[in-house]
C-alpha cells in the first residue's frame, strides 16, 4: 500500500467533482486521473483495477453474465481488507441485483430459485419470496425503485439510467472513508469520477442522437417540398 503521504498528496492534487447533473463534463479528463493514479503502488493499483472489473459503472453491462460476475464479486470483496470499501460495494452490489430482477420480471420470467446463483447481496431472498410485488417490497430501502420500475416497464432506458446514476451517486456522496486520507478515499473519488463520465457519455450520446433526428426529419421535410414543387 502507499503511504500516508502519497495519499495526502494524491487526494489533495485532484479536483472537486461536483454533481454530475448539474456540469457537462468530469473535472478532470480520463487521461488526468490515470496520470495521478500512478502516484500509488502497484498493490492499490491493482486492486482499482480489480473494482473496475467488477463494480465501476462502466466496467460493467446490464447483459453481463450475472453468475461470473457474482463470482468476481465474491473474490473481491473476499479479498479486499477495507470494510467500508466492502460496504460501498455490497450496497452497489444490491442495487444491480434489484434491477436484473426487475429486467428478469418483465421478460415474463418466474422468481429463480432460492439455490439459483443469479443475484448477489441482501435481499436475494426477499426478491424470491415477493416476485409478484410490483417493488418486491424494498422502496422502502430504495426510494428511487417505482421510478426505476415504471422506466422499465415503459421502455424508457434513458429514464432509468438517469434514476440509477442519481441514485448511486447521492449514496456515495453521503459515505465517508473511515480514514480520511487512504485508499477507501481514493476508491470513492474515482467510483464518484465514474459515475460523472458517464452521465457526461449519455448526454453526448442524446445529443447526437436528438441531432440526428433532427437532421432527418429536416432531410425528409426537404424531399417532400421539392416532390410538391417537381
């Protein structure tokens, strides 16, 4: 592990990352953090790279195989010496497992078995036994949850993704690293860092999209008043 110092000198050398609603872009570029990431050992190194196998949000797809990356998971966070990092990552954990059940649900799938090694965390059994509840009775561990169902169940991915980044990123602004300056502080940072990149991709992603439409509904405007005046 690095030492005290080279994490003071790390955490402190990067730059406040603000909601990622409200700005356009991350702080600080990709290329940026990589740089000063290279200010810890190879031993934390790894175990970022590790987190972003397995739980960053980009490191991840909704149509992963669910029983390897449970696997990661396990292998993880078995291995990881941090509780508070275990925590962040369980929770993160849960909230993936939730939202395959609802994705399951709705492509008219019956609640897995209890042996089944589809989902990862708490509420793994909880879901089972209440797979006909439209929440599975957790809003009231997740507030976010009827939104996140509703977007679901609408078609609207754009919606949910929304409601999910929201949502995991007010969990980690509220956590704090049990020792203010060490790894767990730089493992939030860059997970937070994350989680603004992305939300940046998806609105550059409906930009273009928006564009496009636009272009060709211009385009297609276009024909038909030269067919009405050919």
């Amino acid at each position: 592990m690095a030492t005290h110092q080279q994490y003071i000198e790390l955490l402190c050398s990067l730059p406040h990352l603000a909601n990622p609603f409200r700005y356009k872009r991350p702080a600080i570029t990709r290329v940026q953090l990589q740089k000063r990431m290279t200010m810890l050992d190879q031993q934390d190194l790894h175990w970022l790279q590790k987190l972003n196998e397995a739980f960053y949000w980009g490191g991840i797809t909704l149509h992963e195989d669910e029983v390897s990356l449970i696997n990661k998971a396990n292998r993880f966070l078995a291995g990881i010496p941090y509780r508070d990092i275990q925590e962040w990552l369980e929770w993160r954990m849960d909230v993936r497992t939730v939202v395959a059940a609802i994705r399951r649900r709705k492509q008219g799938e019956d609640a897995p078995a209890i042996r089944d090694n589809w989902g990862y965390g708490r509420y793994v059994r909880q879901i089972v036994n209440n797979w006909s509840s439209p929440y599975f009775k957790l809003e009231y561990h997740f507030p976010w949850l009827p939104d996140v169902v509703d977007g679901i169940e609408t078609g609207e991915s754009f919606k949910v993704e929304q409601i999910l980044l929201n949502a995991v990123w007010h969990y980690y602004a509220m956590q704090k690293p049990e020792t203010p300056y060490g790894f767990s502080a730089v493992v939030l940072y860059v997970a937070k860092w994350d989680l603004v990149d992305r939300w940046c991709k998806y609105n550059a992603d409906r930009a273009g999209e928006h564009f496009d439409e636009l272009v060709n509904d211009s385009l297609k405007k276009s024909m038909l008043t030269l067919k009405d005046m050919a």
